[in-house]
C-alpha cells in the first residue's frame, strides 16, 4: 500500500476505496479557526451533544484579531466558552496560526485530522492525513461522526536530490503548482517521497504541505522518518513518533518527479497562485510592501533564514517590509536568539503571531502597489486592495526583495547559514484545557447571530440565472474577506450584501429583489477557502442550485451541507445556453435526484433544455432531498419521537 492507502484503511468507518467511490473515515483529531469557528460552535451546539467523541479538539484564534470594534472580541468569547464547555482546548489569541501551533505541540504521524480551514494539510508534514473543511463537517466529526470523502487518486511526487541556489521548499510546491495548476489536484492525494524528502525538515515538509491547498488537493502527505523523530524530540514529544513510509511495491494513480537540484526560485504571479515564473525573469519589477509570514512560512528556521539576510542592513526606502511569526513558541525564539532584533533593526514592522495581512486584517498595500509575499493565496482583492498585484515567494526572496527595493534572485547571493537548537522553547500556558473550566457558561454577545436553516428540496425550482460567472471562482470572490467584512462571520445577514461582490457589486441586490435563483459558473467554482459562509450566504440570499463546469472538493460539499444542489453541466459548452436574466426551472427535482445522477434544467427564456449531474452517494442524496446535513437530523429526530 502507499502512506495514503495504509492511514486511510486505518481509520475506514465504511465504503470500499476505490478511486471516486464514497468512504467514510474516523477523525482522531479536530481542528478550528475563529473566523469559520463560530459558525461551526453554533451548529455544534445545534446537534445538542455535551462532549466532543475526538481524542483531541482544539478551537484557535488567529484570524480575527485586530478587535477593531466589538465583534471579533465577542467572537473569542463565545468560542472560548464553547469550546471549553464541550472539551474542547483554546489556543488564545497570540498563541500563534492554528497550522504552525498544531504542527509543534499536536500533530501526531499515522493520525488523522479535520479543520474548518483549506490549509489544515500542513500536518501532513509531520505525516498526518489533515483534511480541511466545511464548518459544520467539523462539527459533525467534533460529535463523533465519520468524515465522508470520495476515495482520492493518489499521486507520488518523488523529491529526488537536494535543493541549492538558495531555492527553497516554497520554490517546490510552486513548481508542482506550475506544472498541475490550480485544478491539478482535485479529487487527489498528493504523497511525496523519494530521496530528497530526507534533506526536508519537517517545516519545509509542511510549506509544501500547506500549499497542496492551491492545487485543490483534498491533502497531502509526506512520510515519518528520522527528521520527524528528531522534529518531535526538539518539541519534546518523542513519545508521540512512530516511522510510516508506503510499502516498497506501492501503486500509484499518476507520478510526478522533481529533480530539487535544478529548482530556482520562483513567484507565482498575480492573481493565482499557478501563474508561477522564475525570480530572475521578474528583477526589473519594483516592490512596494513586503510580508513575510502566514501558515505557509512564518518557522523558526524560515524567520532565522529571514533575520540573517537582514542583519546589519536597512530594507529599501520604498519598502515596507512586515514579519509575522506563525506561532508564540518562534516569536519566543527569535526573541531570546537576537534574530528579531536583527529584523527590528533592519526596519521590519513586527506584527503579532497570526494570520494578519493574509486575510486583508491590516497592511492592504496602496493603489497599484507591487507586493510580495511568502503566503499561499493572491488572488484577486484579497489583500483589501483590488489595485495591487500580489506575487508569492519564499522567506528568502522576500528578505532579499525588501533590501533591494525590486525583486531580488537569491540564487545570485551566496548560501544562508543558521543554527537551530535541537530544543524549541515549549510554553503552553495560552492554551486552555477543559479540565480547568468545568461549569464554564457560555458567552453570547450582540454580534452572535443564528445562522440560516435550509428548507426541504422542493418539487419544482423556478428562478433566475442571477449570475454566469468565468472559471476559477474562488470563495475570496463569492465571500471576501478583510478587515471590514471578518468581524461579521458569525452574522450571515450582514455578510450577505456582500456576496460575489468583487466581481459584481449589483449581485446581491438583484439575488435579494428576485427572492434568489441560480448561479451559473466555470470550471473549479468555489476554490481556495473552506469557508462555509460562500454556501450559508447564498443560502441566505436564496440560490437553489449553483450550475458549475465543475467544482472545488470543499466548496461542494458546503453547498450539499446546506441543501444547495451542486449540478455539473455534462456538455461543459452548455454553459453557453444561459445568459444572466434566463428564466431556468427543474420539475420533479427529488424523483429525478433519486431515480438517478442527472438532473435537466430548462431555460425557459431560450426554450433550451441543459444536462446536468450530481453524482450523490445514497447518502447525500438523503442528505440534498432534506434540505442538508442539520435538516435530516431534525427530521430524524421528529420522526424518531
Ligand atoms: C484562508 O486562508 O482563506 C482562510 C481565511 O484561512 C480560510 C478560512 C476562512 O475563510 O475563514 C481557509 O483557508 O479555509
Ligand atoms: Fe491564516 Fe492565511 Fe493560513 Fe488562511 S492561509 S490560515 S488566513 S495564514
């Protein structure tokens, strides 16, 4: 078996795996964000369960932490006292970003965990099988329930060789980027071995990790090994190691192999996180902001690298360069090791331990700014500046950008050297354990809303095509995010005059007057975040069915969560068939759900019929006809009693 097959038969619950096909698998551990968090506690609290069934559940908060007005603050106090209540840990705001805190203290090999955030394969480094997800599937595992997934493809990605040129392990995951694209992983695994994942520390396994999240990857896996032991020694949890590697006869369903010696570095250019060209290709553009951090590249040994570039010199006067360690244990570090000083002195603006500029909370670059980052997303707008072009890069590239005011190669600097101690500094005194809370009651401020409930699948659809949208839709553009709009993530009413509006301001208005209707979009709709708000909002808004050439793996099963039929058109060319103001209808939407995989819409506008597929296991096809996950239960229970 390969690593992937090996921990997915370990923790099978139900199914048969075989590519495409429905399994179900036990979630050992949980994972939650605030800024999807709140949502998820809320319909945590809905299936009435007293404690989480995982063997650990953690609840942090990273993402929302400007506490600009009173709502990210009620946001943290509703989910440390949720989570508390219901043995759950919360790490505090500051601790650091749940990817790098859940790699150094919890992650465990041959474990499985889910998160309600995309770039929970981080842990795959440490030889995890992290998933990222929908709030409420979170929830559901939280109680106890398997996670289903479709079996995925497995790809090898053999490392062979060692990197030089000062190309980094970001460099390797752009290149994958560059030659899969964006869609390149979806419905797959990507495992990683060969000879050059032993010259890889576990952080860098985890940068490459994190970023499968851009290929659409449902997660990827690096195996355990020496470097993972000595990973799990220096945070003081060798007991927690165990080797895992896939057997020496594995199969595979596609292969990818990496020479690292031939890497130089790279960026993916604006707006995808696949527009990736060499450095050295893009030295005559001058840079305006520089930020280094987020759950891609903010390790102990990515800030050291970052520090000895800027010691003793000044960043470019055009530049302004800002550092946020990923975690309280590397902001630690730097402290007591004199790196941050380093950084300080160079003219670095130091930001707290968290998501930050990532997310938009702070630091939008100007008008038309060049900025570039070590993060994993640029798409379009999300940097709260729709003007600025935003270039991914690796900590070194970004380090020697910011001294030179333009894109700096580092292949054309000698090699970096830093000393890593083979302790890491281990404080945990910012997470809580339930242990100590018990009685704790839970806090609701005025910004908690209830979120919206979706009714049963009607007989007959009727509405309008409210929106054709292009390929690529990420959840950026059906629910941006930034410093304005994340404090609102648990009030689904205000967020929702705010749906797909970078790409069309009017949308929500017109979805809102013709009391909601159909979405029509590309290829890959609903890439990039996890954020169930892009199904809850529509939801609210009052789309039926969103018609797509295809889908992203974690946006469509929000929408099914949600009771939005996901309906792939068979013909793709059929998208031509539907202009926005079409009148669409589908009549006997549940006999034709159950009786079989496709589903026809009408436009009765044009008088032409279209083909779709939602290709359900019986179970979401219960699921879709109940109008999703919560109304089932609700309607088991009433007939139960
Ligand atoms: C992101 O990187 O887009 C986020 C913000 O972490 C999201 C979660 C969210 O939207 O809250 C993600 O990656 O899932
Ligand atoms: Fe936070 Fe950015 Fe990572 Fe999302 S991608 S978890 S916003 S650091």
């Amino acid at each position: 078996m390969n690593l992937t097959e090996k921990i997915l038969s370990a923790h099978l619950v139900c199914g048969e795996m075989k590519a495409g096909s429905e399994i179900g698998i036990r979630i050992d551990q949980t994972l939650t964000q605030d800024s999807t968090g709140t949502m998820a506690y809320l319909q945590f609290e809905s299936m009435g369960i007293d404690k989480v069934k995982t063997e650990l559940s953690v609840a942090y908060i990273d993402h929302n932490t400007l506490q600009s007005g009173f709502e990210n603050a009620d946001d943290h106090a509703y989910i440390q006292s949720v989570a508390l209540k219901h043995g759950i840990r919360v790490s505090k705001p500051g601790n650091g970003i749940c990817h790098q805190v859940h790699l150094e203290r919890f992650s465990r090999p041959g474990r499985t965990l889910l998160g309600s955030d995309s770039h929970t394969p981080t842990c795959g480094g440490m030889g995890m099988l992290a998933i990222g997800a929908g709030g409420l599937d979170v929830a559901l595992a939280m109680g106890g329930a398997p996670l289903y997934i479709a079996m995925p493809k497995v790809v090898k990605v053999e490392l062979r060789g060692k990197l030089g040129h000062n190309a980094a392990a970001k460099d390797i995951i752009l290149e994958v980027l560059r030659r899969l694209s964006v869609k390149g992983g979806v419905g797959k695994v990507m495992e990683y071995c060969g000879d050059g994942v032993a010259t890889l520390s576990v952080p860098e396994r985890a940068t490459i990790a994190n970023m499968g999240a851009e290929l659409g990857a449902t997660t990827s896996v690096f195996p355990s090994d020496e470097v993972t032991r000595a990973f799990l020694r220096a945070q003081r949890r060798e007991q927690d190691y165990k080797p895992l590697s896939a057997d020496a006869d594995a199969t595979y369903d596609e292969e990818v192999t990496i020479d690292l010696w031939a890497l130089r570095p790279l960026a993916a250019c604006p707006h995808s996180p696949d527009a990736v060209k060499p450095v050295s290709a893009l030295k005559e553009i001058a840079v305006d902001q520089v930020c280094i951090g987020s759950c891609t590249n903010s390790s102990y040994a990515d800030m050291c690298k970052v520090a000895a570039i800027l010691r003793g010199k000044t960043v470019a006067p055009g530049v302004s360069l800002t550092v946020s360690p990923g975690s309280r244990q590397v902001l630690t570090m730097l402290a007591r090791s004199g790196a941050l000083a380093d950084m300080i002195a160079a003219g670095a603006r130091v930001l707290e331990c968290a998501c930050g500029p990532c997310i938009g909370m702070g630091q939008s670059p100007k008008t038309d700014a060049v900025s570039v980052r070590t993060f994993n997303r640029n798409f379009y707008a999300r940097s709260g500046t729709a003007s600025a072009d935003v270039y991914l890069v690796s900590p070194e590239t970004a380090a020697f950008t910011a001294l030179e005011g333009h894109f700096a190669d580092p292949a054309d600097y000698g090699e970096i050297h830093i000393e890593l101690p083979e302790r890491f500094e281990i404080n945990d005194n910012l997470i809580l354990h339930p242990k100590h809370f018990e009685g704790v009651e839970i806090v609701r401020g005025p910004n908690i809303k209830p979120f919206p409930r979706a009714e049963k699948l009607t007989q007959n659809i009727a509405g309008k095509a409210l929106i054709v949208l292009p390929d690529n839709i990420t959840t950026d553009h059906i629910m941006p995010s930034n410093s304005k709009l994340l404090p609102y993530r648990s009030n689904i009413p205000y967020l929702a005059d705010y749906c797909l509006a970078p790409v069309d301001a009017g949308f929500s208005a017109r979805a809102k007057q013709s009391g909601g209707g159909f979405i029509v979009a590309g290829a890959n709709y609903g890439q990039g975040s996890s954020r169930e708000h892009a199904a809850l909002v529509p939801l609210y808004l009052g789309i039926k069915a969103v018609l797509a050439v295809s889908f992203a793996r974690i946006h469509e099963s929000n929408l099914i969560n949600n009771g939005i039929l996901p309906l792939v058109f068979v013909h793709p060319d059929d998208k031509e068939k539907i202009s926005e103001g079409d009148e669409l209808y589908i009549a006997d939407a549940p006999q034709e759900i159950v009786a079989g995989d496709t589903v026809t819409v009408v436009n009765r506008t044009r008088g032409v019929t279209v083909s779709t597929r939602l290709h359900l296991s019986d179970r979401l096809k219960e699921v879709i006809l109940a109008g999703g996950v919560l109304a089932l239960s609700r309607q088991k229970a009433a007939s139960a009693q």
